[in-house]
C-alpha cells in the first residue's frame, strides 16, 4: 500500500503538470485584480455567474481611466476595488462597445464622477438597438432595472489620446469586429492591449452584431500594434499569442463553414454542425474557442458566405439572449 502510494504520487504530480504546461497562457483569475504593468490593471469578471465583463483601469496622475463600464453590478464591484488602492477619481469610463455586459453599467461611473467615452459607432449601435435591448435585459437582471441606459457622451471617429507624460493610453477604432463600433484601449509604453469582445480568450465569441471577415482584418490591424500582453473581453489574460489564436479560429471556422456549404442545402449544412464542431476542436491552438455558442456561430458565417440562413436559428437566438441580456438558454 505505502509503496504504490509513493509510485502515484510523482505519477499524479506529473499528471497535474502536463495539464498545466499546456495551458494557454492566462495569468488572471476571477475575484482578483491582476497588475499588468505599474499603474495598469486587469480583472477577470464573473461571467458564469453575474454576466459581468472583463475591467482594465489604469491610473493617472490626477485621475483613473476605466475599460469598459460592465453591467451595474459589475462596475460597482469594479470600483470597490479601484478604491481598494486609490483614492484618485475614476473620471473617464470607456465602453469597448454597445452591449449590454460593457456598456449597462454607465450610469453607475456617472454617478461616480466619471464620463462615458466610446467610439461614434457605440453610440449609433446604441440608436439602432436601444432601448429594446436594455429592456429585454431589465426583464432578467435586478441591477439594469435599478439603473438606467446612458449612452457614452464623449465620442471619438478614431483615435482619442489621453497622456500625462507618465502614462498614455490611445483608445482605437480599427473597423467592423463584434459590432460596428468596436474600440480598443492601446498602451504604447507598457506594450497592453484591451480589446473588448473584439478578442476573448474562451468559448465566448458572439458574433451576431459583427462580420466574421472584417474582424479578420480588424484584428490583424490591432496585431501590428506589437502588444506583448492582452486584456480580453471575456476570460483571462494573455500574451500577444492570444490575439494570433483569436484570429486563426476565425480563419478556420469560416474555411470549414465554406467547405461545408459546397453542393449541400442549408439543412445539409446544419446536419453537419457537430461534424465541423470536432474537427476545429481538433486543432489545440483554438479549442478552447469552441463551446455553447459554436451552431450559432455556424449559422453566422453561413449567413455571411451564402446570405442565406439555417433553417433553425434556435441557437442564434439563443446566443444572441446569452451574450445581450446574460440570460443563460439553459436556465429557460
Ligand atoms: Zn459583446
């Protein structure tokens, strides 16, 4: 007994490192604020559980720029924990784009103190689609009907810089991705990069607002910048890979989509979802991107290459409820 004992042990010991070894770099974990460089946060929010996006802030001299506003809920745990370590005011909330998880919870930066900052596009998507969709969320979520919809009021076409000499942050538009209104928070100096929902690290791509092949090419604008690390919209932090990672499982569904539709009729082509499943699953460098929102995904990129639909969109409607409104399908 004893002695087999001592021949598992460095078996399971081994057995523990593989697994971490090939985990994709991630250093941040939910519930903890991860320092990315002086002055530059990140903090992976509780998505299974409350909705909540991923918050970066980074501390100037005189004031706090937060990425992305959250839903209510999550930016008053946010701002517990910017004021945990600083007394500085949070003047400037920047929402990566319109949905509900990054943008809801403005009204509770404005009630701090702060101004909500996005891309022009933020506020026309928010046009487009609102109220209704804050309405739809108010219907599942306490913390949206206590608060109220406050679109960003500071808006920039491209590019809006804030530097105080010792810290610069630009925050970029690059073209179409998960919306139309995609911005990204660049930090030059620190070489960090926050990219909303246009790059997350885990099975959370929506892609019902955005065009699979402009995002492509938005992403590999974003690449040329150089970040050497990445906060993503949803799930943890990452190194420049995880933008290189983002972009291959895009490139690979929509070649597997694209095969998948030669010769076969839409059912034909949704018959075949589980097939297309395993085999970008296949590939290690992007399995992890796959998960619930993979059929939808399909039914995406077929709309897109075909600019015909599936003929069940359960899952799209499906995706589209989960990703806007943080109501889980399977909790219906
Ligand atoms: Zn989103």
């Amino acid at each position: 007994m004893r002695r087999s004992m001592w021949i598992l042990v460095p078996a399971l010991g081994l057995a523990v490192w593989g697994l971490l070894a090939t985990r994709s770099p991630a250093r941040s974990e939910v519930g903890n604020v991860e320092r990315l460089a002086p002055d530059v946060y990140f903090y992976e929010g509780d998505l299974k559980g409350r909705g909540h996006c991923n918050n970066g802030w980074v501390v100037f001299e005189d004031y706090v720029l937060v990425i992305d506003a959250n839903f209510p809920s999550g930016a008053k745990e946010t701002l517990a924990k910017i004021r945990e370590m600083t007394d500085k005011p949070v003047r400037f909330a920047f929402d990566t784009h319109h949905h509900g998880d990054h943008a809801y919870g403005n009204q509770v930066w404005v009630e701090n103190g702060a101004v909500p900052v996005g891309h022009t596009g933020v506020a026309e998507e928010m046009k487009k689609y609102e109220p209704s969709r804050w309405e739809e969320a108010a219907k599942g979520r306490e913390d949206v009907r206590a608060s109220k919809l406050k679109p960003p009021t500071v808006l920039f076409p491209d590019t809006l810089i804030f530097d105080d000499g010792k810290h610069r942050v630009e925050l970029r538009h690059f073209g179409v991705a998960h919306t139309h209104g995609d911005g990204f928070a660049w930090l030059p100096k620190e070489k960090v990069l926050f990219t909303g929902d246009a790059c997350v690290n885990g099975p959370y791509n929506y892609m019902g607002d955005g065009d699979s092949g402009q995002w492509i090419k938005t992403l590999a604008r974003a690449q040329r910048l150089g970040a050497t690390t990445i906060g993503p919209g949803h799930g943890p932090s990452g190194t420049s890979t995880l933008l290189d990672e983002q972009i291959l499982y895009f490139q690979t569904l929509r070649r597997r989509v694209r095969s998948a539709v030669d010769g076969k009729s839409p059912g034909e082509v949704q018959a075949a979802i589980e097939t297309l499943r395993v085999q970008i699953t296949a590939d290690p460098r992007i399995a992890r991107f796959v998960g619930d929102f993979f059929p939808a995904q399909v039914g995406k990129v077929y709309q897109e290459l075909t600019g015909k639909t599936l003929p069940d969109r359960k899952a799209e409607r499906d995706a589209a409820r989960w990703h806007l409104a943080w109501h889980h399908p399977h909790n219906h």
